[in-house]
C-alpha cells in the first residue's frame, strides 16, 4: 500500500511540529524518516497512523483520504519505541491479540490464530518462549514481540517509532539487520522513524532527513549522504569539517589556499562555507601544490577501526580527520607536529542558509 | 569490605545496609501497635469456657449483626469499587474547570469526624430531611435501615478506591491503548482486554481497604442505622452494648471472632490481589 502525505501541518499550541510537509511513499518500500529530536519526525509517523489528527492536509493511503478511518480501521501496524506490550498478557497472547479482536465474521477459529501466531513467533525465533510475560523478557526480545504483534494482523503499513532506541548498541545492530532481512522477505511498505544517521543509511531503501517541522531532502542512502541538498543534511549526515572564507569568480579563498569552487550550490559570489567530511581530508608532512593547508596536530586518538585526529589549521578553525588503521600508522603522526591536510570533495555553500 | 559482603550474601539479605535497624523499627513498631493490644483480646476471652464463649459467639443477635456488617461491608466496597473507578477515571483523564476542588473533595470523608457524616447522613435522609422527603414516597427507606448502613459505609470508603486508583491511571501507559486501537481493538474491547485487566490490582487494593474500613466502622453508622437488633445492628454496637454492661469477655469474644474473620477475608484479599498481579517482574 502505498502512502501520499499532502501539504500536512499539525501544531502542538504554539508549537509547529510539521509545517506544509509532502512525501510520498511508494508500496513495498522501506523508508527512514531521519532527523534531530523535535523535528516531527514521530509527529509525522502518528499522523500516517491515525494517533495524530492533521490540522492542514490530507493523508492517502492507497490514494484513499485516510482521514475517513480512525486507526483501527487504517490497515497500519505499529510499532512503537517502548514496545507498548500488553504486560499483563503472554507473549502468545500479545501477538493473539490482533486477531482474536477482530469482528466474529472475519475471526479465524481458535486453531488458526494459534497456529498463526506460532509462525509468528517462530519468525522472530521465540516459540519457546510463549507463555512468558513481557517482564520476563529483554528488551530486545520485547521488540520482537511488538513487532510480531503488529505484523499478525498482516498490516498493509508498517510504521516504527524509533524501534530499536531505547536498546543496547550490539542488539540494536543485530536487530536492525534483521528487519532489513525481515522486510525483504514480506515486502510491507514500512516507514521508520530514527535519530540514527548509521541505522537509516543501512536500514532503509529512501531517507527522508526531516528538521523542525519540514523535509529537507529525500532521497536514496547513497544520494543523501553523497550529495546533501544543505548544509543541515550534510552536518547531520556524517561528521563534518567546515572551511570558512569567500568565493570570487568561481575559485574558494579557504584558509590561504584557492581551491576551484565547482561544488558550490550557486554561482554567486560572496562569503562561503566549505563542507568537507571528516574522511574526505588526506594528511601528508610535505606541502606540495596550492590545495595544501597548513596544520597542527592536537590530538590523536585511536576509535575502534579508526583513528580520529583533531587538527587547527592555519585558519584558526578546528578539523577532525579520521584516517584509516593503516594510513595512520604509516603517518605515525605526533601531537604538535605541523602538518599539510588537503581536502577532498569539498561542497561549497554560500552563506545565506545559516544551520 | 568483602568479607561483609559474603557473609550478608550467605544470609541471604543482599548488601543493602540497615537492614537491623529498619527490621528492628518495624517489629517494634507492630508489636506494639498492633500486636499487644490485639492479644489482650485472645487473653480475654480466653478466660471463658468454651460453651460461654459459644454461647457469646452465636447467640442469634450476634450472628444476625455479623451478617449486618460484612454484608453491608462487602456491598459498600463493590459499590465504591465501581463509583470509585469512574470518580477516579474522570478526574485523571478529563480537563475540565473544578477538577482540583472536586479532587480536594474526595478526601472529605477522611477528614470529617465520622459522627458528623452519621448525623449528617441522618438528617438528610430522615423522613422529614432533603432526600427522605423525596424517596419516602417512592418506597425507599434509607434512614435507620441496613440501607443506611450501606450508605454510611460508602460515604466513608470511597476516598480508599479513588486514591488507590488514581496514580495508577495517572501513570497509565497511554501507548498500550493506542497500541490496542492500531490492532483494530474497538473502544470497549480495548477497555475490558487492556485497560480493566491493568487497573484490576488497584482496585483491588481500594476494594479492601473500603472493606476494611467499613467493617470497622462504628461512629457514623450508629446515628443512621437505627440499631434494630436483628436487622440493622452492626457487631461494633453489639460490642459497645457489652461493655456497657460490664460484660468484658463477652466483648472480647465477639470481637476476637470479628478479627479472626476479617483477618481471614483479608488475607483472601491478598491473596487474589497477588494472583493479578502475576504478571509483574518479581
């Protein structure tokens, strides 16, 4: 089933969570809403739900107004970040639940939800741990019952409000893999909400990057974090190094080196930051050529299989460089040493948009 | 520092500290208030044989004031369970102007003296008081009835069930329902499958705390009752007319058979409130 949000506005008194917010989302597909918190990321995700009312816009779904339906009529399964169980029902009766709700005419048999509810459960590995009440599970395994619990009534949607947020690191990874895994086997449109730039690139298909209240770019993964629409994406996504200085006739003045400012979002001169991530910077000792600017090392500090440097180039401003293992250990760079960096793929943004 | 911790470990109290004092505090605190007072009750009766202590027991006065009390007792606690519920559902749920001093209400009975409530509840609803002279007509005898005695104990009970009820609600996980909504539960499955089943403990809690309370009552009820023996005497009366009479072990037994059977229902009580709440971690 696909979803169609229209110009949607919704505000909280004073507060405007979404202001005049479009997208579209095509069925099968699996789409992050990624953004800051108060960015009206879950705002959005309850909306498409039925949780949330809209106060300007309309939502479709399947291109039909599903403002007609409240949410349990809506076909949505959610998922949401504190797992909302049934605490006092049993795993079993937690996934049951959807079924055993419904109207007597299009009730299955008792046999068939049980015989349902066991594939479900055997999906998310727990057979064995049916009788079981939500308190005697671990978090991770909570979530796996939210979301078996959602899918049992075969949902046309399904929407996740930050599901694996509130989990540890290592079972978050594992889980989140899963659901890719998960949603490529059942193909249901799905949207997630996360905060986490890293789960949305490997998780999902097409990235909406929201921040207060509005879309700043959608796109694939690889479009998103490659070639951010603004400054915002580009600091969101990723770690980021900014250049301050000014572009005069197509070349960047960026801390005593003209670099050619192909990258810039428009052609107008004036003032200009340049955004360069953090392992698009090469460092070297010998400064050959006018791209090289000079730096000094103050700090180096080994970050699993990364090493992050912390640099002050000659333009006074900070840098964080993360070299890989090996380029580092060639380097065997020293605290206070001075250095050469240059810049890769460096986007240039010309300072009207402040972030 | 380990070796304390291994040997509060081998006794099987955790390493929390002050474990001695508080326990100490506690047992005091229960032997004194309620324990030594509540023996002297055994001691005294004990003084009597066994067929005067049957004879003070079962009398057919007595027995009929037992039913009096924990049938009014059991009525009123299901009727504040129910009233209560809604009192305590609109107070947390909805906004509306005089919510605080409606909530400031509730807890009236608590404060009043009970004789206050007892005479007041008379006057009202005596044949010639506001609402006696309107249900009079209709056949409906509250004043000096066992009705009266329902009444009474309702008004001093509700406050248990309301208060007991209410954080519960408050702290309500309102995404259970919303959860229960998207699985395409209708408001009132979504009511008797989720909501119900998760305030069933507190309830249950006010439910016997207003048992207790009403079981126990003796001051606001001797001035609506009426005090009919056979019909609307409450045991508590039943033990003060003994006294009266410098019957003390008389007194006594009634009032040990009183406590061993509240006692009982009580533990019933808890036992039940355990089992709802099976769910929970331990």
């Amino acid at each position: 089933m696909s979803i169609e949000i229209e110009n949607v506005s919704k505000r909280f008194g004073a507060f405007a969570a979404l202001e005049d917010v479009s997208l579209s989302v095509p069925s099968g597909e699996l789409v992050a809403l990624l953004g800051p918190s108060g960015s009206g990321k879950t705002t959005l995700l309850r909306i498409i739900a039925g949780l949330e009312s809209v106060d300007e816009g309309k939502v479709l779904l399947n291109g039909e107004d599903a403002s007609l339906h409240d949410p349990r009529h809506r076909k949505v399964g959610f998922v949401f970040q504190h797992y909302a169980l049934f605490r006092h029902m049993t795993v079993f009766d937690n996934v049951a639940f959807g079924l055993s709700v419904k109207p007597k005419r299009t009730r299955p048999g008792k046999e068939v939800i049980r015989s349902k509810v066991f594939d479900l459960l055997k999906l998310i590995q727990m057979e064995h741990l049916w009788d079981r009440y939500p308190s005697q599970l671990s978090g991770g395994q909570r979530q796996r019952v939210a979301l078996a619990r959602a899918l049992a009534v075969e949902p046309q949607v399904l929407l996740l409000d930050e599901p694996f947020g509130a989990l540890d690191a290592k079972v978050r990874q594992e889980l989140r893999r899963w659901l890719r895994q998960l949603h490529d086997e059942i193909h249901v449109t799905s949207v997630f909400v996360t905060h986490d730039q890293e789960e949305a690139l490997e998780v999902a298909d097409r990235i909406v990057v929201m921040n207060r209240g509005k879309v700043e770019q959608e796109g694939t993964p690889s479009e998103v974090y490659d070639h951010p629409a603004n400054p915002f994406v580009f600091d969101f996504l990723g770690k980021v190094n900014l250049f301050h200085g000014r572009i005069d006739n197509g070349v960047a003045q960026l801390g005593g080196v003209r670099l050619p400012a192909s990258g810039s979002s428009s052609g107008t001169d004036g003032s200009a930051v340049g955004y360069v991530r953090s392992h698009d910077i090469d460092i070297s000792r010998h400064g050959s050529g006018s791209d090289a600017i000079a730096a000094q090392v103050r700090g180096v500090l080994r970050v699993g299989p990364l090493v992050r440097v912390d640099l002050l180039h000659a333009g006074g401003e900070q840098l964080e460089v993360d070299l890989s293992r090996d380029a580092a250990d060639r380097l065997a760079l020293q605290v206070g040493e001075q250095v050469f960096v240059r810049p890769r793929n460096v986007r240039f943004f010309v300072n009207d948009y402040q972030i | 520092m380990a070796r304390s911790l291994k040997k509060s470990h081998a006794a099987g109290w955790g390493n929390l500290p002050g474990f001695a004092p508080t326990m100490g505090y506690t047992l005091l605190c229960l032997l004194v208030v309620v324990l030594v007072p509540l023996s002297t009750l055994f001691f005294k009766a004990a003084t009597l044989t066994l067929d005067e202590f049957v004879g003070a027991v079962a009398a057919p006065r007595v027995l009929a004031s037992y039913r009096v009390t924990f049938g009014a007792a059991l009525l009123a606690a299901v009727t504040n369970a129910f009233f209560g519920v809604i009192v305590a559902w609109t107070l947390v749920r909805y906004r509306f102007p005089g919510r605080r001093i409606l909530d400031a209400l509730v807890d009236l009975p608590f404060a009043l003296p009970t004789a206050v409530a007892g005479i007041t509840l008379a006057g009202i609803f005596a044949s010639n008081g506001w609402l006696g002279k309107v249900l009079e007509p209709l056949g409906v005898k509250v004043a000096f009835t066992p009705v009266g005695i329902w009444l009474a104990m309702v008004f001093i009970g509700l406050p248990f069930v309301v208060r007991t009820v209410q954080p519960v609600l408050q702290e309500f996980d309102r995404e259970a329902e919303e959860a229960a909504a998207c699985l395409g539960g209708n408001r009132w499955q979504i009511c008797t499958r989720v909501v119900f089943p998760l305030m069933f403990p507190a309830v249950l809690t006010g439910f016997t705390l207003a048992f207790a309370r009403a079981v126990g009552e003796y001051g606001s009820i001797v001035f609506i009752a009426g005090n009919m023996p056979m019909v609307s005497e409450i045991t508590p009366l039943l033990i003060i007319t003994k006294l009266e009479q410098y019957d003390y072990a008389g007194a006594t037994a009634v009032a040990v058979v009183m406590l061993l059977v509240s006692f009982m229902l009580l533990l019933v009580l808890n036992l039940l409130q355990k089992w709802s709440r099976r769910y929970a971690e331990q």
